[in-house]
C-alpha cells in the first residue's frame, strides 16, 4: 500500500479490447442463458483459459446487490495487493502458481469452548452464498466483485467463544517457497510476516462480514486470497486478509500487519471514512478500477445502514 507509483500506468493500460471475452462476460452470460453451453460454445479460446478454475455452486442472496456495475473478471484477478508476491498490483497475478491450496487447514483457536481444525473441504461444505459487495482499497480505488462464501459469525458459533473472547484476529499463511515476497532477501518492501488482520468481536459476528472461497462463480484465484479470506466490506481493503490459515478469539485488540508497519498511517479500525484522510492523500474520492474520473467515497464505503451503530460515540478521527 505504500507503494503507489504503478497504479496509473496499469490503469491505462488495463483497458480490455472488446473483442476479448473475459470469464465476467461468460458468467453474466451464464445468468443470462438457461442454456450455459451455448455461451461456452460462442466463447473464443482464450476465455477457457481464463476460467480453467473450478466452478462453485452458491445461492444468490439478493439482500446483498448493489446497483454499481461489476468490475471486470480481468480487472479483479489482475490489480491485487498481495505483498507475499511483491508490491506491484500485477506481480499476484505473474507468480500465483506457487501457491499450493491444497491441503489446507484453518485452525480456530484461542478464548472459545471448542477450538477446531477446519479442512478446507469442510469449509466449502458451508451454506455457500453469492454477495455482491464494493471493496475500497486504502489506496482511493475500488472495486465492485460478486464474491462467494458464508458469514463469519457461522463459523464462529461452531467453536463457541468464551465471555472473555472480544476481538478476533487472521493469520495468513507463512511459506516462502509459495509466496516469493517471503523469501530471505526478497527485493523489496517487506511486511514483518505472518500478514495479520482483527475485528472487534462485534464486527466479526456482524451479518456482513463473509468468509470468501469464491468470486465470478468459481473457487478463488490464487492472487485473491484463495482458499479462504475475510471481506469486510466497510473497511478499507487491507482489513480483508488473504490465504487465511488461523482465526483467533482473543481478549486483546491484535497487533495488524499494516498497523505495525506504519501505525500513524493505519489504524485497527480502518473504517472507509471520506472525513479522515490518510496522512499522505485524501480519501474523499475513489476511482472505480479502470475508470479513471474519481467518484465520491461513502462513509462506511456505503454500508453505513448496517454498521455504523456499532461506533456510536466513538471518535472516529481517534480511532481510525
Ligand atoms: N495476506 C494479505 N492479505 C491482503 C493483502 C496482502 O498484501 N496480504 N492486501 C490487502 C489489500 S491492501 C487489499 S486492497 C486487498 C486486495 O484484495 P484483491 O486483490 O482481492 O482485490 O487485499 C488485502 N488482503
Ligand atoms: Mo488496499
């Protein structure tokens, strides 16, 4: 997030030539046509090879649309911040193969009666849901992506936290031969590893915060987290970690990546707020990726309805 310096340059050159038909496309045509086939058949290669990922069955929850337009299947699997592959939006993208999904384990552990392992097969037995949410990047841009997956507080009642439990915190997975931004002398900025996020306990159980495997009706691609991530919609993205391995019930607010590398910068809360900039740009404005004219960023990036009681009376400048 610190480094800014290619987003315009990939911007403009982001631009998809009409006559390619990305998954996107196949997807709204899979909604559109009963007969899927036909809209495979009409596809030209290249799509296949855009969408050799494995399909997820997922009930559409139409509590959870949004009138935006989506952005692009393209533009979602190619503009990614994910620092275990380096700090360039493309780089996720360029070196995913190296992330092994499989096997993959998330423990949930800490102040709660049933601590348990969860096999990622197990997870994807979930009531799966597809919800459209906006994701605001700390960095002024967003994005507008049908994800698939199940709230977290229904995994959470599974393992039972305890009274003291208050905060929850994820833990993304540690392994420098599948993320290179890991490795010893990595040329590069660097977070001190394990990326770490947290919720308040009251966050983590709210209704919209989704455990996510899936996005365009498929199993996640590797640069966005695959095979389990957090989305929190009303925060600014960094709050969403990726390639979850642990998830922790804890009675102190957790220590975050991004926190620790530049506290006077991000805070633990990291709600989308347009009245509090970041020390170094203003966050008043967003640019829906690849747009380029800037629209205005909404309090709570437009969920403010359904969260903001849960900050009354908190200073929100205090606690940013
Ligand atoms: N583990 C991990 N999770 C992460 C990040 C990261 O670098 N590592 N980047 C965050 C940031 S800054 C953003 S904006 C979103 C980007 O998600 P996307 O690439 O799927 O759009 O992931 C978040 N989760
Ligand atoms: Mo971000």
């Amino acid at each position: 997030m610190l480094i800014k310096r290619d987003q315009d340059r990939k911007l403009r050159g982001e631009d998809i030539p009409s006559s390619e038909i990305t998954a996107e496309r196949l997807y709204l045509d899979r909604r559109a046509f009963i007969a899927g086939a036909a809209a495979l058949a009409l596809a030209p290669s290249g799509v296949r090879a855009e969408s050799h990922l494995a399909p997820l069955k997922a009930t559409k929850n139409p509590a959870f649309t949004l009138p935006d337009a989506l952005t692009s299947y393209k533009n979602v699997t190619s503009y990614n911040n994910f620092y275990e592959f380096g700090t360039n939006k493309e780089d996720p993208e360029r070196l995913q193969a190296s992330l092994k999904t499989r096997p993959w384990t998330v423990k949930v552990e800490g102040l709660c009666a049933k601590p348990k392992s969860f096999d990622i097969e197990e997870l994807l037995k979930f009531s799966l849901e597809e919800r459209v949410y906006r994701l605001r990047c700390v960095e002024a841009w967003s994005m507008v992506i049908p994800w698939i997956g199940f709230p977290l507080k229904d995994l959470l009642k599974r393992v039972e936290p305890t009274g003291q439990a208050k905060y929850v915190e994820f833990t993304t997975l540690v392994n420098p031969d599948m993320f290179p931004g890991q490795k010893r002398g990595f040329f590069g900025f660097s977070l001190d590893w394990p990326y770490t996020e947290g919720l308040r306990l009251d966050e983590a159980m709210h209704p919209l915060t989704l455990m996510t495997v899936g996005l365009y009706g498929q199993v996640l691609p590797n640069q966005n987290g695959a095979p389990f991530r957090v989305v929190v919609p009303w925060k600014y993205g960094f709050k969403s970690g990726k390639s979850i391995v642990k998830i922790r019930l804890t009675a102190d607010e957790p220590k975050t990546a991004w926190n620790k590398a530049a506290p006077s910068e991000y805070g633990f809360y990291s709600n989308v707020n347009p009245q509090v900039d970041h020390p170094r740009w203003s966050q008043a404005t967003e640019r829906r990726i690849p747009e380029v004219r800037r629209r205005e960023t909404l309090m709570f990036n437009g969920y403010g309805d359904q969260v903001a009681s849960m900050y009354t009376g908190m200073d929100l400048k205090k606690f940013y």
